[in-house]
C-alpha cells in the first residue's frame, strides 16, 4: 500500500530526528553532490543545518543557492520525506545552535563531550535556512 502523507504527517516526520541526506547540485557536469547531515526542523518552519564554511557542500550550496533534504525510515514501515527549497538566510554558528543540534540525536551524557570536540576541532561552521518549497513524501506500507 502506497500512501502520500499529509502535510502535518510528512512535516512531523521530518521534525523527527533522522539522518538526513543532503543533495545540492555542483554544477552541470557533475551530478548533485549528496551527503549525510544532522538537519533541525520545527513543523510549519525553516529547516536549518550547519556545515563548515567552506566545505565542498557549503561552496555548492552558496552557488546553487538551494537545496533537497531526504529522510526515511524502514521500520515500522518505509516511509521517507524529501524537501527541496531555497537558502533563506546563512547565519553564524553558535554553542547554542551546537549544542541544540547534538541534542537532537545523542544521548544527553554524550552532548557536552561532543560539543567541546566540535567547537574546537571543527570552529569554522556556520548554518544554512531552507524554507522548505517542495515535498515529496510516503508511506510505503509495511513492505
């Protein structure tokens, strides 16, 4: 069975703490560069992730000046969402926006370790806004 999600569905979904896979294209003689990313989004909102600034994706991204996020899941059925949409606005990373994003996918006694490790090995990050523009989303069953 084959389900489109609902718009509350398919942005719930993604305000779930997945794996992202980001995709931006690179140029016309490449195909779109596609990596895994932690990503943050709130239902209704941007979706916002960070990256090093000047990183293969973050040069892509700053030329391209958007990007397709897809996520998915396969238990207890296939399901995935992916969003494609322009970069609204970049912004100085922060401890904070550290800090929330690594809370989101570790255990709570792993966030600090992690985050003094990412401020001081890997300083140089910024985040990417995307207002999500277009969806594709699914609910393949329980195949």
């Amino acid at each position: 069975m084959y389900v489109t999600l609902s718009t509350r569905e398919r942005e719930q979904f993604l305000a779930e703490p997945h794996i992202g896979a980001l995709s931006v294209a690179e140029g016309p003689d490449r195909a779109p560069l596609t990596v895994p990313i932690w990503y943050q989004y709130t239902p209704g909102g941007e979706l916002w992730v960070r990256t090093g600034r000047d990183s293969r994706k973050a040069r892509a991204i700053r030329s391209a000046g958007r990007f397709s996020l897809m996520v998915q899941r396969t238990e207890p059925t296939v399901r995935y969402v992916s969003v494609e949409g322009p970069v609204v606005r970049t912004a100085p990373d922060s401890r904070e926006l550290s800090w929330e994003m690594a809370a989101r996918y570790l255990p709570e006694d792993k966030v600090a370790a992690f985050v003094e490790y990412d401020r001081t090995r890997f300083p140089e990050h910024f985040v990417v806004y995307l207002r999500p523009e277009h969806w594709v989303s699914s609910d393949l069953g329980a195949f």
